[in-house]
C-alpha cells in the first residue's frame, strides 16, 4: 500500500499585498473585515496566504493605515487621500482622473480602473507617484454614472443563447453581454441602443438589455438616429407631449391683446436663413417725431403658452435646446408651436416678449423698454436678400437669391429701414470691437442634399452684414436685459450667458502653432490679447491655414455656460449678457423670459439654488447636442468623400501626432488621416517641437500647415473614419 503524498503548503509570496489590502479596505470603508473575508476577496485559501494576510494586517495596523474595530476585524482610516473628479477613459480601459485639486490628471492603470466607465463621477486614492513624478491613482467608488445607454453592433451567439454588444465608441473598452432574452428580436449585425443593468463583480463585462433597435450599420437613419441615441437625445415627442400641445389655445384673443402693449401697426419684418422654419424674432422700426429711432427687438412669448408644470414644459426642459444635425433639426417643442404658434410668419399677428430701444444716429440709447407685446410681421427676408438690399442700397432683389427665384421690389419703407439697421449695426459692432470683442467667424460647411439625403455638394456658409445686423440687434436685447435685472439693488436671481477669460496655456499652446505661419500674439494685457487675436483671425482670412487657426483659436477660449453667477462675457466684452433671444430653441431663453416677467411684476428675487441646478442642465445639454450636431457633419463628409474615392485632393495638414497626420482637404473643408505606418518611404518619428513627422533617413518632413496630396483609402460610415493615402507633397509654384 502506497503512501499518500503530503501536501506541501504553498509559500507563494502574494504580490502587491499592501496595497491589495489598502485597496479593498479603503473602496469599502465604511465596513470591517477579518483575514477570511480578505483572503476569500483575493480568491486564496492556503495556510500561507492566510498568515501572510494577517501578518500584513498586525503591521499596517502598526503603521496606523488601518485600524481594528473589533477583534480581528479591520477597516481603513480615512484621510485625506481621497478625492473626486471625473474619469477620462482610453480605448485601452485605462485612463486618467481630471481633479481640481490637482494640476495634472491622474493616472489610473487598467487594473485599477475598477469598473468605472468615461465620464463617469469617481472617488479614488492616490497611492504612489510614477517614475516621471506624475501621480497615479486607484478608483474606490464611482459617485455617479456618465451615462447608461450605449449604441453598438450586436453580436448574437444562438448556440450559447447569449449576446454582446460592442460599443461604437471606442472611450466604451468593454463589450456588454446581453441574454438571449433581453435582446429585444434584434438580429445579428444589428445597430442598437442598450441599457447597462448591473456589473457582477466577478464579471469581465457589464450586464445589459437592448432598448430599441436602431437598424443595418450604414444606413442613413440608423446612422443619424445613432448619433442622436449616443448622446441621449430624442428623435420623437412622446404622444401625450403631442397631444398636449395640440390642444393649446393658440389664437389671437382680445382679452390677452389687452394686456400687452399692441405693436402691430409698427413696420415689422424678419430675416432669418433661406431654409427656416421658424421664426423666433423680428425687428420693428419707425422714426420718431423727435429724430430718433424705434427699434423694437420682439421674441417670440413662448412662455405664454409654455406653462411651468406641464407636460409639455417637462418636456422642454429635458431636451433645453433643438439640435441642428446635418439634415434635419430635432426641436426643443412640439411642430404646432414652434413652426405655427410661436413663429413670426409673414402676415401674421402674433404676442412676442418685446425689448424696445430708441437710438440716435451714433446708436446711442435714450430709452429702453421690455414687455409682451402683439406684433404684425410684415415681411419675410431671407439673409441674401436683406444683403442684395445692403450691397445695391435699393429695393431691388435679384431672382438669383430671392425666395421665389423671381426678381422683385421689396416694400421701399422696408428697404429703408434695412438699410437704416445695417447703419446702426455696424456702429455698434464697431463700439464693442474697440470694447475688446472678439470676432469669431467661422466658416461652417454645409452640403446640398438630394430627396434621399444624399450629399451632391458642399458650400460654405459665411457671416455678410444682413448676417451681422441681426446679430448685432439680437446682441443688444440679451445685453440689456440681462443688464435690467443684473443691475437691481437687492441682487435678484437671472439666468446669464458667461464666458471666462482664455486660459493662458492654451494661449500660450496656440502661439506655438501660429508661429508656424508667421503669426504672434500679445499676452501684455487682456486688451492686448483681444486685439492680437482679433489681427490674427483677419491675418489667416482666405489663407489655407484659416479654418485650422479659427479653429484652434475658438479652442483657446473657456466655454461659455449657463448659470446665476455673473462674471460676464469675455468674447463680447460684456459685463452683463444673457440668453433672451431664441426660445423656441433654447430652454435657458424661456428661463429669462419668466425672470424677466416675474421681475417686472414687482415679485422677489427667485431661487438662486433652483434655477442653477437648470442652468447647469442646460449647459450639459447644449455641449452633447454640439457633440451630436459635430458628429452628422462628420458622418455627411465621409458620405460625401465616398463617391470620390478615385479623385486626388489638394489639402493642408491640420494635425500631427505619433500615429499619423490629420489632413482637410481645402475644396470641401473634409478632414481624415494618414497613418504614420501607411508612408512607406521612411521611417517616420512625431517631432513635438516643431509639429512634424520626420523621416529617420531621408529626414524628409511633414508639418502642420503644409500642402499636401492626398486620395481616399477608407471612408467608414460606421466608425466615421475617413482614413487617407498620401500622394505626397503640393508643388508650389513660385
């Protein structure tokens, strides 16, 4: 009979263990635990690795980084390593914490990331600095969720009666396993959104279920509806929200006429983009007895019919602004109020929320005046035929930019006021360049689309004046209203528009680019920076490297918010200036609306706490409908680009980084990459310094800003990637 063989006891060392120990004390501190409960959470229970355990225990509790609460039972002692911020995740599932206590981010590696997704609100503990001396951290707890829902492709294994979905976006590192039964008769290959349910502690990925299936990858309606989901934003009104606002009570009625001041004998008139819609402010205009100007700026009285706790309210409130994707707009309100009710259409009376201002020829103001109103909308100008107006000083509109593609006379007295307008426009323009504005025009891409919204042309949509009268108009309503209630003694609750100061290493950043072009900025003062970026946006005008610096120049600026506090508009040169002018499209504008009324009837200041809490909404809002709106763009220029995959294109390299070369091309504005690994000539290394790639032999280089050729290799509806092939360098003709 053979022996049995003894067992030898393990004597592993188990790595990492105080700070092993650290970490599962500290993620829950608020509970005790003893050597068995630590020892199963590492998954061992040898007589070696229990007593290396308590070993560890006996000393850390020396140290005093843990205390014992009973016999035997330990916990953390809380200090003040901890902290939070928000979590910044790479496709890799590592990632860095963005902390205001601290300068730099902190990095967390994978196995520390503890199941914490991009964007999410942590708690973690910084534990050791790095070699380079940067701090690293470990995520304790997440405080709050980014977000919930994702938008990926499902993969459904029928044998296995499982599924995954993997996330479009690559910030998402894990796939999200879905049973067979919570797949919502999505089939394989589908497009669709899903919602995480829980996270097993044991499990590599989230569990989920599919909320709505979306469609085939590549079509055009799942693509945008995808866009539309990844963000959270709506496509549809629910039905009780439609049929609420069906049954509002949207005609013109005396006893509500006899409230407002009646403006409807006043010449009236629009102008607004060929394509709108809707109608959300006109102008009025008369000259006075006395020589002055009546300029009224009159808004469309959405509050009027948008009432605070209804459905309908809610549902504004949610979605805070309309989204303006490449081929349609989502809008904040229901059709029947925001192209019908609440649109100032031609030949149409309807009740505004009105800010009216007498002026004389130097565009000084000698009176101001804010109410509701009802107003007569005379004239509907698209933005090109108010310019023909400004540019021939006549009342004659050419066919070639017309409403009805027929030449006509617009109404003299019109015209004359237009004209009038632009005058006082450009004064008051000029005022606050001379104040310190800055002058932001960008050129946007556009594209012509066919019945199936597909792009046939690209075009770029640039500011004229009949562009910048409205502007300057509009400018002077939210300015003064927000000055009205800002300027009250004691301080009353407002929703204002701010914009901090630039910060000054991204200053300093976009000095280092435009340098490359033969441009400098001043830092000397804060007139100094205005008016050195000012030179610097007219300096790059129709110059290849324009779209690249007006773009890098708007990144330099803080971006502008919502909020109760004041500390005004640094881009405007405004001490005060607010939202007032778009409430059919804007939620904060109906916000100031109400301030503005509640105000004026004499009430106390309202709750700050309530209408910050919105104002950051709003804000958060706005930023993922911009999000959205970049993205169709994108997704629309890789559409386009895909039908001219054999053509080669002129383009100046607008990025450089380790793995590649961004390039926009300059006939359309499109922008994609060339990888670093595709130019097959050298070996090509990312000069930092001097925003290059340089061949390691040829020491042949490719800079920021230089012309380049390009073609097509990839343009990825489904990704949105448009990867290019380079061609080589532009010949410049001397």
């Amino acid at each position: 009979m053979t022996k049995k063989k003894k067992r030898k006891p393990s004597h592993n060392k188990i790595p990492n263990l105080t700070n092993t120990i650290l970490s599962i004390l500290k993620k829950e501190r608020n509970q005790s635990f003893n050597y068995k409960q630590i020892a199963a959470k590492l998954g061992v229970n040898d007589a070696s690795s229990r007593n290396q355990i308590i070993k560890k225990l006996t000393q850390l509790k020396a140290k005093q980084e843990i205390e014992e609460t009973d016999r035997g039972k330990f916990k953390a002692i809380v200090n003040t390593e901890y902290h939070k911020g928000i979590f910044d995740a790479t496709a890799k599932g590592n990632g860095y914490v963005i902390c205001d206590e601290f300068e730099d981010d902190i990095f967390i590696a994978s196995n520390n990331v503890n199941k914490a997704l991009n964007g999410d609100e942590v708690e973690l503990y910084i534990y050791k600095r790095r070699k380079k001396g940067k701090l690293e951290g470990e995520i304790t707890s997440i405080i709050k969720r980014a977000k919930t829902e994702y938008v990926g492709v499902i993969q459904i294994h029928d044998k296995n009666n499982y599924a995954f979905v993997v996330p479009d976006s690559n910030k998402m590192y894990k796939d999200i396993f879905v049973p067979i039964n919570k797949t919502n008769r999505a089939e394989d290959g589908d497009k669709v959104l899903v919602s995480l349910e829980d996270w097993p502690e044991k499990s590599d990925s989230p569990n989920g279920k599919v909320l709505q299936v979306l469609g085939k990858p590549g079509e055009h309606n799942t693509e945008i509806h995808s866009i539309l989901a990844e963000y959270g934003l709506p496509y549809e009104f629910p039905h009780e929200v439609e049929t609420y606002a069906n049954n509002i009570d949207t005609s013109i009625n005396e006893e509500e006429i006899a409230k407002r001041r009646d403006m409807r004998k006043d010449l009236t008139f629009t102008i607004d983009p060929k394509d709108a819609k809707d109608f959300d402010d006109a102008l009025s205009f008369t000259v006075l007895d006395s020589g002055l100007y009546e300029v009224g700026i009159h808004i469309a009285d959405v509050s009027h019919y948008l009432k605070e706790g209804t459905v309908l309210d809610d549902e504004a409130y949610e979605r805070a602004t309309s989204v303006y994707l490449v081929d349609r707009v989502v809008p904040m309100l229901p059709e029947v109020l925001s192209n019908n009710a609440c649109s100032l259409r031609p030949h149409e009376e309807k009740f505004t929320f009105s800010a009216v201002f007498h002026l004389n020829d130097k565009a000084e103001i000698k009176n101001e005046w804010f109410g509701r109103t009802v107003t007569y909308s005379d004239a509907r100008f698209a933005y090109e035929e108010a310019q023909a107006i400004i540019e021939s000083k006549t009342n004659i509109i050419p066919a070639e930019v017309s409403l009805t593609g027929k030449e006509y006379k617009a109404d003299q007295a019109v015209a004359d006021a237009t004209l009038k307008l632009d005058e006082l426009a450009k004064i008051m323009r000029s005022k606050r360049m001379q104040s310190g504005a800055i002058s932001f025009d960008k050129v946007e891409v556009k594209f012509n689309l066919d019945e199936e919204a597909n792009p046939i042309g690209v075009f770029f949509k640039t500011s004229k004046d009949a562009n910048k009268l409205i502007e300057e108009f509009m400018l002077l309503a939210n300015k003064k209203v927000s000055e009205f209630i800002g300027k009250q003694k004691p301080e009353k609750t407002f929703v204002y528009r701010v914009h901090d100061e630039p910060d000054e290493s991204k200053l300093e950043a976009l000095q280092g680019i435009v340098s490359k072009f033969g441009h400098k900025l001043n830092f000397g003062s804060r007139d100094s920076i205005s008016s050195s970026l000012n030179k610097l946006l007219v300096d790059v005008k129709g110059k290849k490297e324009q779209n690249l610096v007006d773009t890098l120049a708007i990144r330099t600026m803080s971006k502008a918010e919502y909020t109760t506090k004041n500390i005004g508009h640094y881009g405007l040169a405004f001490e005060h200036y607010s939202h007032f002018t778009s409430p059919i499209r804007r939620y904060p504008d109906v916000m100031a609306h109400r301030l503005l009324q509640h105000y004026l009837d004499g009430n106390k200041s309202a709750n700050a706490e309530v209408y910050e809490e919105k104002c950051k909404h709003s804000s958060n809002m706005e930023y993922l409908a911009t999000k959205a709106e970049r993205d169709s763009t994108k997704y629309m220029q890789i559409r386009f680009m895909q039908d001219h995959q054999n053509e080669e294109f002129l383009g100046v390299i607008s990025g450089v980084t380790d793995w590649g070369i961004y390039v926009e091309i300059i006939s359309n504005k499109c922008e994609g990459m060339v990888r670093t690994r595709d130019i097959k000539d050298d070996y090509y290394e990312f000069d930092q310094d001097q925003f290059a790639l340089v061949g390691r032999e040829t020491q042949n280089r490719y800079q920021l800003g230089e012309e380049v050729i390009v073609k097509v290799k990839q343009a990825d509806l489904v990704k949105r990637h448009l990867d290019f092939d380079l061609i080589g360098k532009a010949i410049i003709e001397k």
